[in-house]
C-alpha cells in the first residue's frame, strides 16, 4: 500500500517517470509500510486504532543488551484480560514498552516456555497460553527476538513479519510439495515415487525442529562421507525417516543421504571453495552448504537449509519445468514489439531469463536494444532492462515440450 500510494503521486505530477529513480528510497518505504503495518496487531486486539510505533519499540528492545548478552527472548501481543492468557506472574505496575531498557531488562526472565505478557502500551507479567487456545480469532501475537537486532512476529504458525537490524521483510514463502517432487524427478529420474515422497517428508520435519539443521541429498554420499569420516561420524547405511532425523540433528553438522533417502554420515562438516552463490548476508550454515554442493560438477547434490529464524532453503534454487514453446513465443512477441507495447514480453523475458540458452539471449538483447534506443515521447518511461546471459545452472531437464 505504502508503495502504490508513492507510485500514486509521482505519476500524477506534471511529468510522470521524469528523474523516477532518485525520488524513490526503497528501503524507507520498506521500513515506513513495517511501521505502518505494525499497527494490525494494536487494531485487531481492542479493535480500535493505536498510537505507538510497535516496529520501532521492538526494534529498540532488540538492539539492546542486557549484562553484555544481547536481547532472546519471547513476548505475548494481546489483550491481557484475554482469557486464553495464563500469569505466573503480574507486576503491581504495568511497564511502559516505551521504556525499552527495563524491558530489555525483563525480557531476560522470559523463555520458551515462559513470555513477557504485553498490549500495544505496558509489559504486565509473565506468562503463557491455555493448550486450547486456537489463533483463529486472531486476538493474540507472538514476538520472538532470536538474536541481536532480530526479531520476528508470528500469529499462531503464521510468520507475519521479520526484521533484521532494521531491515523489516516478508516472511519466505513455504516451498510448494510438487515444486520439490518435480525438480527430485529431475535431478535423480531413477529413484521411485515412493522414495521421492520419503524425502520430501524428511524435508517437512526439518522444519519442526527448534534449531537449525542441514540435510544434504548426494548421488556420492557413500564415497563422500568415507572422504569427510574425520570430520563427521559414518554409520551403516540405513533408510533415513522423519523420528530419526529429528534425533541427529541435533548435533552440529550436516545428515548426509543418498537420493534413495538412506543415510550414510550425521554430524558431517562439509568442506568446499568459496564461490559466485555465497552471500555475507547468510549464515555460516547456508554457506556452507553452497559451497559444498558447487564443489561438485560430476554428481548431483542437493541442501537443505533450515535457519534458526524458521525459513528454509534448498541450494541449489528449486525452479519449475519451463516450456520451451513460451519462451519462443515470447520471444518473438519482444522481437516484433514497440516502446508502446512491449512492457508484457520484456517483463515476461526478465523473470524467465534462467531458462534462455545462448542464441536466445542473444536475440533477447538485440531486441531490447532496438527497442530501448527507439525515439520517445517527453516524459515517457522506458525501463532500462539488464542483458540476458545463459545460466550456468541451466540445463535442457528443465524444458518440456
């Protein structure tokens, strides 16, 4: 919304698109529509509109250290006469959430099993909540604060929202079964439904668990795991379920699995060179993970990624089956397009460009070139798109038709 209503006002000035892109912040606006959003919560426990700014109070909280230790913890987001919340503890007087360093202070006592009970305004006590509560009503809220300047809030298994110092975003959207089961197919076609659905199980439960953990699906997990055995612990191969799973993985390292789901190492260090896919802005685990399945250009391998923070990554990128015949098709619709109508096929080619082999990013460019050196009208938007280049990722099992 925030961003529709600054789109809204500058293509109503007096020339719309004119010196568009340093008019934009986008990361103000990102953190503008958190704050604004934040406001839900407040609304939808006493129906009616609050004042505080709940983003940047929980901000604050969580920049905060207490003793040298920084803010982990958990707090409650409700009506406190909610009747589905449970006090071990009150205090006398109510604790304004504006005075973020005695509630960094209290948010010590709290823990998983135990939560600072909060409403838009004041800290209460301590508490949790009756086992038959249901979130449907949607009347309470849960704030996390995972690590230093980290914190997310949820309603019930729902992740409405996350920041990390400062830079609020989107929960990861769940990873759809069949988007998995297709690319399993794709990756290891001499393996049964049967065992592709066990795998797919083991991913499910790997989000279940309370900490982060690491699967990792190798066509070489026998020689692998003999290679790595130093830095991990072997063990006689045995098909790999959910219960199991959850009991290894609680011990540093990755599970290491062949793709027919029979597992060969637990606790594994995986090793590997830095390469073009590690980020700074991920952990020690994901890295890790990208380096361990790049190393690789003869065998197949696949991680599963799950963080502390409840998202999921699976390395390399799950892509759908594309048809060759669309990209053709849109191709020559960019081929034959004007500045006046060639918006659809060129945002079309730039979501797709993972799927183009060379000659078709070739004739991509030239028409994108063609078209964004065209003569304009004044005022007139024409959006500069990056040049297409082949994937190194792509292969012809990701086409159909």
């Amino acid at each position: 919304g925030k961003l529709l209503n600054e789109m809204t006002k500058l293509l109503s000035s007096k020339y719309p698109g004119q010196d568009l892109l340093g008019k934009i912040n986008s990361r103000e606006i990102i953190r503008s529509a958190a704050n604004n959003f934040l406001y839900t919560p407040s609304t939808a426990i006493y129906e009616r509109y609050a004042y505080i700014e709940l983003f940047e109070a929980f901000n604050l909280i969580s920049s905060l250290f207490y003793e040298g230790v920084h803010s982990i913890g958990k707090v409650i987001l409700t009506d406190p006469e909610h009747q589905s919340i449970i006090f071990l503890l009150q205090f006398k007087d109510p604790i304004r959430i504006s005075n973020s360093r005695w509630v960094r202070k209290v948010l010590e006592m709290s823990s998983n099993d135990l939560s600072l009970i909060i409403d838009n305004e004041y800290i209460y006590g301590l508490g949790h909540l009756s086992e038959d509560y249901n979130f449907i009503d949607q009347k309470i809220f849960t704030v996390n604060f995972l690590d230093h300047y980290y914190w997310q809030i949820t309603c019930g298994d729902i992740t409405l929202l996350q920041s990390k110092y400062n830079q609020p975003k989107l929960p990861t959207v769940p990873i759809k079964d069949e988007l998995v089961l297709s690319n399993l197919r794709r990756l290891y076609p001499y393996t049964t439904e049967v065992e592709q659905k066990n795998i797919l199980n083991l991913i499910h439960s790997l989000t279940t668990f309370n900490h982060g953990s690491m699967l990792v699906i190798a066509e070489d997990a026998e020689t692998e795991v003999l290679r790595l055995s130093t830095l991990g612990t072997p063990i006689i191969p045995r098909l790999m379920t959910p219960d199991l799973l959850k009991q290894v993985s609680g011990i540093d390292g990755s599970v290491i699995i062949n793709p027919k789901g029979y597992c060969f190492g637990i606790g594994i260090i995986l090793d590997g060179e830095a390469n073009t896919q590690c980020t700074p802005s991920r952990g020690s685990r994901y890295n890790s993970g990208v380096r361990y399945v790049y190393s690789s250009q003869e065998h197949k391998r696949l991680a599963i990624i799950y963080s502390e923070d409840k998202t999921i990554d699976i390395v390399p990128t799950l892509r759908p089956l594309m048809s060759y015949t669309q990209i053709e098709t849109n191709i020559i619709q960019l081929e034959a397009a004007t500045l006046e109508n060639y918006h659809k096929p060129r945002a079309w080619v730039d979501d797709n460009r993972f799927y183009f082999n060379a000659n078709q990013c070739v004739r991509a460019n030239t028409a994108l070139e063609r078209i964004e050196n065209s003569e304009s009208k004044i005022g007139q938007i024409i959006i500069q798109t990056p040049r297409l280049t082949p994937h190194i990722e792509m292969d012809e099992s990701y086409l159909i038709d």
